[in-house]
C-alpha cells in the first residue's frame, strides 16, 4: 500500500460492495468532516475491517488510507476518544 494519508471526522458508509470471492464483506465508506468534506474509501478485499467497520459507523475517527492497485483503500480505523 502506497500513499498512506491519516483523516479524522465522522465515518459514514456509503454502501455495501459486493462480497469477496470468499465471502467476506466489503465496504465503501467516508470520513466527513466538520464541513461536510471528506475522503471517501473501500475496505480492503478479504480484510478484518469489512467485519470491524460497522462499529465505527456514525462516529469519530482517525483513519488511515492508502493506495491500492490506484483505489483508495482502509489501511487502519481508530475511534477518537471523547
């Protein structure tokens, strides 16, 4: 993974994608900030994040993205603290 750019705000998912050959959930997913600008981004094929980032969905978070195969791609999901 290349490119890799940290982005805090509220992660909202946009939509299910497809399942993985596999099975495993895929997402895509936005960080939205205070003005309602974001970054928006998939969760890695066959990755622990398409089970983990439903928690995170309508909360603060710091999130790491990076480029994949030139996809935006989750690479590390943290919910800030209060």
């Amino acid at each position: 993974m290349r490119n890799i750019t940290r982005h805090t705000g509220r992660l909202v998912i946009l939509k299910r994608l497809k399942n993985s050959t596999l099975g495993n959930p895929k997402f895509l997913a936005a960080v939205l900030d205070v003005n309602k600008n974001g970054v928006s981004f998939e969760t890695a094929t066959n990755s622990m994040h398409g089970y983990s980032i439903q928690n995170y969905d309508n909360k603060n978070v710091t999130v790491e993205i990076g480029t994949y195969y030139n996809k935006a791609t989750l690479h590390s999901i943290k919910e800030m603290e209060v």
